[in-house]
C-alpha cells in the first residue's frame, strides 16, 4: 500500500462554458485508467468546495476505502448547494433551499428490521 498528497499552492478551479465537460473526460480517464486513485477536497476534484465540503468529501472517500467499494458518489457533495456567498439573490432561489448529504448505504442484511 501506498499514498501521496501533494499541496499545490494557488490552484484554483476556473469555471467557463466548457468546465463540466472537460472534468466530466478527465473523471472518467481517472475512472478508468486509474480506479484506485481517489480525488478529495477543492484542489484534488477542482471544484469549489468551501472547507467543510472539501472535509465532508475526504470522509465518505475514506468510507468508500474501507468498504472497497463506491458508497458516496464524492462528487455530489455540495452539488446541490447554492453559491453561499451570493448574498440576498440566494435567498430569493427556488426549490427547497436544503443540502443534500450523502447518507450512509446500510446493507440489506444489516438494516434494523421494521
């Protein structure tokens, strides 16, 4: 087993018309060529994340390690959430103006019966 973490300074995710689609080809290069490659936090998914996102992504990861298999979808943290720092126009949106968290996938033998 082995590991890495490299700290790039002043990297920043950099938003055009054409984002989605260039992470969504680098996503599924990484998904293929390397499956045991796992990307966490805003510098590792390139994405803007505030702390507690970039955490919250880190944790399910190391859920996903451990059960060996893909629990958390890492992407979809904070997919739903509006920009936080937009100000009053944010309270204006529509839609339930929850945050969507990833919960944890209970096998069907483990889940308390009813």
């Amino acid at each position: 087993m082995d590991g890495c973490v490299v700290r790039q300074k002043k990297a920043y995710p950099v938003y055009d018309d054409d984002y989605a689609r260039h992470v969504a080809t680098i996503r599924q290069e990484l998904d293929t060529c390397y499956p045991n490659l796992h990307l966490v936090g805003r510098n590792g998914m390139h994405k803007y994340n505030n702390q507690d996102h970039a955490m919250v992504t880190a944790m399910l990861c190391v859920e996903n390690i451990l059960a060996d298999t893909k629990l958390y979808d890492l992407w979809q943290v904070n997919s739903d959430a509006e920009y936080h720092e937009s100000g009053p126009a944010a309270e204006e949106a529509t839609g339930s103006g929850l945050r969507l968290v990833p919960t944890r996938v209970v096998a069907p033998e483990l889940a308390p019966e009813a």
